[in-house]
C-alpha cells in the first residue's frame, strides 16, 4: 500500500512540475520540446522504480525480523500437553442440571468450573443448576460479596489451576446485656461488647486433575481477650467425572443439612446466625470429617439426592458425640464414646428440588435428617429433622441483579435422649423434644442497597432438673441494612430485638442489640449457594 501511494504522488509531482514549467515559461523563450518532455518523464519512470525496488527490500527485510521474533517467543511458552489441547478443542458437557442458578443447590452434583478473578454480579454466576435465575449466588468466592452475584467455573477440571481469596469480617456491638455471648448463638456472631474480628476466612479452590477438585477453608478469629483461634474449616476433594449424575466428596466439610448451615458467614444475609441454627446445630454449624454421595435425579424439574457419614465429634458435632465443655453437656457428665462401628457416625439424608415457577420466580425445597449418637450416655441418641423452603424473584429486566426479592424459611425439631453418663452416674435420663424455626426477607430495592426482615422462634423444653442457661424458650426480631459499595465490600447495619421467656430456673428478660459490619474480600473464591 504504501508502495503505491508513493508511485501515484511521484507521478502527480510530476505532472505539476511539468505544468509549471509551460506555464512560467518566459513570452518569446523557445519552447519546450515534446522530445525534452518525453525524456524527462522516462527519468521520473526510472525513479519511481528505484523507488519500488528500494522500499519491497526493506518490506522484505521487515518480514524477515518479524519471524524471526515470532520464533522466539515461540520457544519461550511452555509446552502444551497433547491431552489438554485436545481437550481445549473440544467443548465443555451440557449443564450438570436443569437450572442456570448455582446458588440453590449447595452440593450440587456435578463439577465447579474453574473460578476466575471474582466478578461478582449476578451474572456471572452459570450453568451449573436447572433454573433461570442466574442471580441467586452466594456472595462471593469472594465472587464478590453481593447477595446475588458469585463465581462459578465449568464441567470438569481442564487441567491443574489454584484460586485463592480472602475474605475479612469486623463488627462493633453494642448492646444492653453486658455479656453478648449469651445472645448470640453463632461462633462467629459478635461476641462481645465493642470490636469483634470472627471470621477472616482464607479460601482456595481448584482442579487438582481432569477427575478431581479441591476446596479449602482456613478460618482464624479472635476471641474475646485477643486471642487468635484457626480453625480448618473445610478441606475436601470431590470428583468432577462420574457418570448418571453421581457425585461423591471426601475431607472435612459442612453437612448439607437445610439452607444455611453449609453457607461460609460471608454469605449470609444478616450478621448473625438464626437461633435455631446456632441452637441445634451448634455455633460452628454441622460438619465434620466424613464423605458425601450426591445423585442428581433424572427428572424434568432439578432434584438431587444427598446422604453423607461424619464423625459428629466435638463442637462442630454439637447435638452428637460432643464431650462438652469441663466434660459436661446440658448440664450432664458426658463419656467419650468411640467409633466401633457405622451406627457411631452421623448419617445425614437430604432430597431437594427446585422448579422455575415462571421466568422471574424460583422455588426451592428440601428435607434433611441428621441421626446419630451423643456422649451422655452409652446409648443415647439423637435425631434432628429439617425442612426448608426459598423463594426468589427478579424481574427479567434487572440490572446487575437488582431489584429482587428473596424469601427464606426453615423449621427444625431435635430428640435428644440426655442419658445418665458414665455408669449411670447422673440419676435421672430425661428426652428433649426442642424445635424452632425462622423466617427472613431480603428486598433488593436498589443497585447496591438490600433492606432485611427476619423473625426466629426457639422452644427448648426445661429440664426437670437442670439449671441450663441454654434451655431457655426465646424468640427474635432482627432487621438490617446492607450497602455493597463494589463486589468486593459490604457495609451492614443490623438491629436484634431479643426476648428471652422465664421457666423453672431462669428469669424472662428483653434485651437490644445493634451490630455494623464491614467485609473486604481479595482474590477469585468459588460460588456458594445463596
């Protein structure tokens, strides 16, 4: 191109040079000969090809260069497996389930895709459940921190790859019970009066090989005299290839019992825990080491079939063969009682399903158990029942997953046979019968701002003869403000209105509480269910 934009202003200087020449020519001064002109152009020919053949050798030379340095940045990529570019050239397997919303379905079969720098808008979050509402993820890995947007990779792992996040929570409390802790259900509730740092959580995630994936939660906290407190809070392997649907993991992780307690306290959409989470499931949630069978069940709608086995020891086993604090539970010497077969473990059952109702609206339900021993006695047990409901809508037009409205219930009753400890020491077995439920609105009515109505309900039957301050019938209204100044902060203002009912033993009290929290997350962190 240039070669001939040169060659088309070579000719026309030429002919205006000419022009000139006629034209300034002197009245009575001879006359340009044709032969003169004529020689004079052949001249501006020979030039013109000087030209040409001047500028292709370094067009030439150009090209040579440009190869060359091509060749060797070339030779510095790292060589590309055979196996992995076919499989680059192939494209990923259909949708694990019928829906495009990921945060419904917690232990979803199928593979997490690889997460990627979090971008945490509703969007984002793809193809791993059966509904259309791609705006119901957790806050997060963090795929940022906004309710409805998360991170979700592809299928099955293409290849090794690491992601790994942080995620900070610090709260101020205040409140007119001197001693928080004894409201607060949750571990990583505040607990205190003051400043509080519970949850600053570090996470990774990733492929470990085409056939399986790895997740990792490290939580440290501070309690209330300073004291740094590390938890692994989850660390499992599950598989990204098995066939019909099937999913199976295995490590330590959170039990998938209802809707909140596999969710990390970054998702959550208050500051604190429901009572009946804290209350029956223990202030760590259920979890433990163990491992976990997921069916994704050939239906026209979503529906999985979960059962895992745990250990159910210590505090995150909390209903179960947890030794308690000083050796005592609900007030009872407790034994340490071994594992001597499968009826010492937990087993925890749970069928889910969810259905588009229309375009704009989710629905999705489910029914958990969780059954196993407790240590006050060498053959107390305890069961504890479930059941969960969500609902979400999101108009077809929202912009980055604003406005919306999500609704969220779960009710949960526990037997608990209190046994008489260690060679029937304590004289009196007595059975528990305790149940609560709560029920919670979240109103996304502008980009970036959510408003939150939640109501908890707890009944605790009063021992006969026990004075446990943890058995204590009480209920709670709690509202709250969140502000998402980008995917990666939050700011919330939360407002806890508890009442706390008299028994044999205990006074009635009300008490108030006021918590603002602020959340900053760093780096890629894989999606949980919202």
């Amino acid at each position: 191109m240039f070669i001939q934009l040169a060659k088309t202003i070579t000719i026309f200087l030429t002919i205006l040079f000419i022009s000139i020449r006629l034209q300034a020519a002197e009245p009575g001064a001879p006359a340009i000969s044709s032969a003169e002109i004529h020689q004079q152009l052949l001249g501006m020919q020979q030039s013109i090809q000087d030209m040409q053949t001047r500028h292709q050798a370094e067009l030439d030379a150009l090209k040579k260069q440009i190869a060359e340095q091509q060749t060797l940045i070339d030779s510095l990529k790292p060589a590309t497996p055979a196996a992995a570019t076919n499989k680059a050239a192939t494209p990923d397997p259909a949708p694990a389930f019928p829906t495009t919303d990921p945060s419904l379905v917690p232990g979803a079969a199928g593979a997490l895709p690889p997460a990627k720098q979090a971008v945490a808008t509703p969007e984002a979050a793809a193809n791993l459940i059966p509904t259309t509402d791609a705006t119901v993820v957790a806050s997060g890995p963090s795929a940022g921190l906004l309710p409805s947007g998360g991170l979700i990779g592809g299928a099955a792992a293409k290849g090794s790859y690491l992601n790994i996040s942080f995620d900070a929570m610090v709260a101020g409390a205040a409140s007119t019970d001197p001693k928080l802790s004894s409201l607060e259900v949750g571990d990583h509730d505040p607990q205190q009066r003051g400043f509080n740092a519970r949850n600053v959580e570090l996470a990774l995630d990733g492929a470990v090989d085409p056939f399986f994936e790895g997740f990792a939660n490290i939580v440290f906290k501070l309690d209330n005299h300073n004291q740094t407190q590390v938890e692994v809070e989850e660390a499992f392997g599950q598989t990204t290839t098995l066939p019909y649907g099937l999913q199976m993991k295995a490590g330590q992780f959170f039990t998938q019992f209802g809707r909140i307690n596999p969710i990390h306290p970054h998702g959550w959409d208050f500051v604190d825990a429901p009572l009946v989470q804290g209350l029956l499931l223990g202030p760590d949630g259920l979890r433990g080491v163990g491992a976990q069978l997921a069916w994704v069940i050939p239906l026209p709608f979503y529906a999985q079939a979960i059962v895992a086995l745990q250990n159910g020891q210590g505090g995150t086993g909390y209903s179960f063969r947890n030794p308690g604090d000083s050796g005592t539970f609900f007030q009872r010497p407790t034994i340490d009682r071994q594992t001597d077969g499968i009826t010492d473990l937990v087993i925890t059952p749970r069928l889910e399903a969810s259905v588009d109702l229309t375009s704009t609206q989710t629905l999705l339900g489910g029914v958990s158990a969780a059954l196993g021993p407790n240590d006050t006695g060498y053959r107390s047990a305890t069961q504890i029942y479930g059941v969960d409901l969500f609902y979400k809508w999101k108009p077809a037009d929202a912009e980055g997953g604003w406005p919306y409205v999500k609704w969220q219930s779960e009710a949960m009753v526990r037997r608990f046979e209190a046994g008489q400890g260690l060679d029937n020491f304590y004289p009196v077995g007595e059975t528990f019968r305790d149940w609560g439920v709560y029920s919670q609105v979240l109103w996304g009515f502008y980009k970036g701002w959510a408003a939150g109505l939640r109501g908890d309900y707890m009944h605790m039957q009063t021992s006969d003869v026990t004075n446990d301050a943890q058995r204590q019938s009480r209920s709670r209204i709690s509202t709250d403000l969140t502000w998402y100044p980008s995917e990666f902060s939050k700011f919330r203002l939360q407002y806890n209105y508890d009442m706390l009912r008299s028994n044999a033993f205990l006074p009635s009290r009300d008490e108030n509480s006021v918590f603002l929290m602020y959340e900053i997350a760093l780096g890629a962190h894989g999606a949980h269910k919202f």
